[in-house]
C-alpha cells in the first residue's frame, strides 16, 4: 500500500471537504450527498484496518474493499449519466428535501467522489496481486473474487 498513499490520502481530503460542506448546509440526514460521505467514511475505516492489519487478517477488510469498490462504481456511473446534481438526487427514492447546496458544491461533491470512487479502485488493485501471491484467494471462500 505505500505506493498508493498519496491516491489514498485524495480520499481523505474528498471526505473531509465533503463533510466540511454538510456541516454547514441544511440537508437532511437523508440526502443521498451523506450516503457518498458514508461510503468514503467505509474506505477510510477499511483503508486504516488495511494499513495496521496483519497479513493473515486482511482478507475481510479487502472483500469489504471490494464490495464497496462495486458500489462506488454502481454510483459513479449514475453521476456521469445525468445532467445535473439535482437530477442526480431526484434518482434517489425516499428524498424529498431542500438543502442549501449550491450547483457548484454538487459539482464539487459529485465530481469529488468520481474521483474519490477511482482511487478505491486503485487500493483495490494494488493489494490484490499481494492477497493472490499470498494464497488467501485459493480458498473455495474467495473464489467469486478471482
């Protein structure tokens, strides 16, 4: 993971500047914007699990990376499908609210976690090579992951 560091420390500040904004806005507990600061939350609590694990230990945290990869794609592809953060939170079913988020913050918040979403990705691949070198995807329990 040490040459990834600086990709994953992206992360980071994305969370931090994203949570920076709700903090300050009146969006409800329910506005999907939280869900993309829970998913980064995620990263970031695996990515420390990750960093002070032991080898023999990182196999849950890593399909958790994995999971949450799939997810992040899932979202990523539905920001780069429509035209605007509004139409983007009018996807999300069960949210009917105003916020105070301005279309540059969503551009931000939106475009952020993109972002955010391929440097998972690249935690995810830098640690893969070294989980299959080890053996613990030779287990008939990773099997779907190979």
């Amino acid at each position: 993971m040490k040459g990834v560091e600086d990709k994953i420390s992206e992360v980071y500040k994305y969370t931090k500047k994203l949570k920076a904004i709700l903090a300050i806005s009146n969006a409800s507990g329910r506005h999907p914007y939280r869900r993309l600061a829970a998913l980064c939350d995620s990263f970031c609590s695996i990515h420390t699990v990750l960093k002070n694990g032991k080898e023999s230990s990182i196999a849950f945290p890593f399909q958790q990376l994995d999971t949450l990869c799939q997810i992040s794609i899932l979202l990523s592809t539905s920001i780069s499908n429509v035209w605007s953060a509004d139409e983007w939170i009018r996807l999300h079913k069960g949210y009917e609210g105003d916020t105070t988020l301005t279309e540059n913050d969503a551009q931000i918040i939106l475009e952020g976690f993109c972002n955010a979403s391929l440097e998972f990705q690249v935690l995810r691949n830098a640690l893969y090579p070294k989980l299959t070198e080890t053996g613990i995807f030779g287990r008939p329990d990773y099997q779907f992951i190979v």
